[in-house]
C-alpha cells in the first residue's frame, strides 16, 4: 500500500504547487491573458461595401458615370464592424453642386458610420468627373400616327394642342432634339375625323418635360382629320391680266373621276399689295377644306416680249431695209462688175 500512497502524496503536492503556490502571480497572469484576448478581440479591420447615392445638382449635369458603390476599410469593435456585416449600410450621398470638375475625391468622413467605427480609406474606380450646363427651351410635339383609314380616305392634317412642350436638360442633349413624339395613335379602319387626348412618349435620356406638378402626367390632344383619297393635277387656269396661271393642286379622288371640268373649281385672283402679275387661287367655298393649292406659277401676258425699236438693221415689221429705201442711206458700190 505503501507505493499506492506515495503516488497520492505526489499527487497532492503537484495539485498544490499548481494551485495554491504564488496564487496571486496566477490570479495576476490570467486577468493579463484575458484582458489582452479580449483587446485584441474587440479591435477589427475588415471591407465593407457602401452604396452610393447622387443628389442631382439643378444648374448642371454629370456627363460621366459614378461607382453604384464603393468599398471602406473600416477599423472599430468586433461587435459593431461585425453589424455592419449583416446589415446594408446607409448610403454615401453625392452632393454634385459640391463637386468640382475633375477626378473624383471622396472623404471617408461623409462615410454615415457608427462613432466608434472609422474608415481608413475608401477604395473605387477612377472618374473623371465632367458636367454641362442645364438649359430649358420649348420643342414642338408630332403625332405618332400609325395604321392605315379605311380604303378611299387618308389622313389629311393632324393638329396638337398644345404645339410645343418645355424641356430640360443638358445642352447637348436639348440642342439635339428636333421635336417631341406622342404615344401611338392608331387610325385603322377610320372613316372619319376624331379628337383623342394621348401623354407624351418619354424624351432621351438626361432630358425632363416640364409639367405643373411632378405628379402630373404629360398629355395633349391631338385632331386627327380623315379625308377622302387625294390625287395631284396641274391646270392651266387664265390669268386676269391676259396670260395664263399654271398651278398643281391636290383634289378628292372620287372629285377628279367625276368628269368635272376641275379648272372651274378655281378662281384666279389678282394678289393684293404683290407683285406686278401677281395671283392667288382661290378654290371654291364649298370645297376649301377638301382641295389644297401645291405650286402656282403665273404666266402673265407681260412676260411675253414686245415689239422694241430696230436693232441691227431690222425693221418694225420685221424686214431687212431694201436699197431705194429712204431709211437705207447712200447706196454703197455695187457688186457686180
């Protein structure tokens, strides 16, 4: 038994060295272990991914593209870098009208983090930063007409009301727009004129219709007139002066298959305050909104040439002057031998 009770002794006093012997230096090293693991558990450094968010500058435009996001080093508490982990972070606001032509210079103090958290430095693609002036101006609107009208008819005149819309935009891009188009309008089938209220098909990009609210959705009210079929003709009319006037028109189809002597349609009328020979056609009352005057040229009789005074040697009449002639002068040598 006496080997079973050393081992116990040996036992005991290591337990006791290990335990007991220099408690406090113990005590002491284990509260510095666990103060340095937690210190240096607590102070992180990892990447998180900011969004990026531009406030729109109303005097100028950006002609180049920034980052969607961009990346902070961010140094602070496990717990707190650790939140910003599993959370989406606020976004990082763009101020344009606080920024200069240029590349791109982001402070990672305008970074929204918690205050015990700091960015060491964000982390994003070059930019050069670029921008135009902000100009508004009017542009005319032009229906969308598609379709075909019935068989016979055609679309004659489209009126919109109102005619033009304020723009806005970059300078480039306002200077380009040569007019404004409305959503599709479908004439097919129609026989006959219509009125409909239609919005405004969207502009390019970088470009704003104007409107009264922003809630307000751009619309305007476009005629849309149907006639019958059309063809074109030239007559030759008489002009009041002597002459004649030659002028293309465009008539109703079913008009010019008539057998209706179409110059008669037409008065010929001296233009008041024109021109010497000037004229104006005038169709008929009942058919001014179905015929349309394309090209007038007036043939007045006093374009024709008149008879002037002798030049070389011929006469009023037209005939050389005859030897004997009292006109004619001295004879000159004969010319036979």
């Amino acid at each position: 038994m006496k080997p079973v009770r050393d081992v116990a002794g040996a036992l005991g006093r290591a337990v006791r060295f290990v335990v007991l012997d220099d408690f406090a230096t113990k005590v002491l090293a284990f509260v510095v272990a666990a103060f340095l693991f937690v210190a240096a558990r607590n102070e992180v450094v990892r990447i998180v991914e900011v969004p990026v968010r531009v406030v729109p500058d109303p005097t100028r435009v950006l002609r180049s593209a920034l980052p969607a996001k961009v990346e902070a080093v961010v140094r602070g508490p496990w717990g707190a870098v650790a939140r910003l982990e599993r959370k989406p972070l606020p976004p990082l606001r763009l101020r344009l009208s606080e920024l200069d032509p240029g590349p791109l210079v982001l402070d990672p103090r305008d970074v929204p983090l918690p205050a015990d958290v700091t960015v060491q430095r964000l982390v994003y693609e070059p930019v050069d930063l670029r921008f135009e002036p902000v100009v508004e101006r009017s542009v005319p609107i032009e229906p969308r007409i598609v379709g075909v009208p019935a068989k016979g008819t055609r679309v004659s005149e489209t009126r919109v009301s109102p005619a033009t819309w304020f723009v806005r935009g970059a300078s480039s891009e306002i200077g380009s727009i040569e007019h404004l188009w409305t959503e599709p309008i479908d004439v097919a089938g129609a026989r006959k004129s219509f009125h409909v209220t239609v919005g405004l098909a969207p502009p390019p990009a970088d470009v704003e219709l104007l409107r009264a609210r922003p809630s307000d959705r751009p619309q305007v009210d476009v005629t849309v007139r149907i006639d019958p079929a059309a063809v074109r003709r030239t007559l030759t009319l008489s002009h009041p002066a002597g002459g004649t006037v030659e002028v293309t028109v465009t008539v109703p189809q079913d008009l010019a298959a008539g057998g209706e002597d179409l110059a008669s349609l037409f008065e010929v009328r001296p233009l008041e305050g024109g021109a010497p020979g000037a004229v104006e056609v005038v169709p008929r009352p009942e058919l001014a909104d179905a015929v349309r005057i394309v090209h007038v040229v007036p043939h007045p009789a006093a374009d024709r040439p008149a008879a002037g005074p002798e030049r070389d040697g011929v006469g009023r009449r037209g005939r050389a002057p005859q030897p004997g002639d009292p006109s004619a002068g001295p004879a000159g040598p004969s010319s036979r031998e």
